[in-house]
C-alpha cells in the first residue's frame, strides 16, 4: 500500500528523534571530520540488519541524515577532530 504525502511526513517526523539520536551517537563515537561516507554507510547497515524492507525507503532517509547533519555543523553542534582534541 503506497502512502500518501501527509502519511509520509507524519512517518518522517516520528522517526526524526530516533535519526538524530542515531546521528549524536556516531558522532560521539567517531569525531573524525572527513568520514561521512562511514559513517552514513554505518546507518544504513544497521537500519537495513535492523528491517530489510527499509532499503526501499533508504533513498528518503538518507536526504534526511544529510539534512540533519548539514544543519548540526552550521551551527556549530559537531565538533571538528581538531576542536576535540585541543
């Protein structure tokens, strides 16, 4: 069954803290700047390990990651490996 646009929003807005918990998480972990790729990809795995059926809906997701995270580091939210370690 397809969902509807206010389907999918309400859907992308009930998974926007579990995404952003997700994004924190890593980052704490894995400060380095420059391993977004590893990083994305390590989301991926653990969400498609997590429900198969997710890898339809990956595409979406994945804007949404990009968009939280070009959003933390505008403003500041992750710290760059030097601004860790000084």
């Amino acid at each position: 069954m397809k969902m509807n646009w206010v389907q999918i929003v309400k859907a992308v807005f009930e998974l926007f803290p579990v995404i952003i918990a997700a994004i924190k998480a890593i980052e704490l972990l894995f400060p380095e700047s420059n391993k977004g790729a590893e990083k994305l990809a390590l989301v991926r795995d653990v969400i498609i390990d997590i429900d198969a059926d997710a890898k339809e809906n990956w595409p979406l997701i994945e804007k949404i990651i990009g968009k939280v995270v070009s959003f933390c580091n505008a403003m500041g939210i992750f710290k760059t490996t030097k601004e860790v370690t000084e």
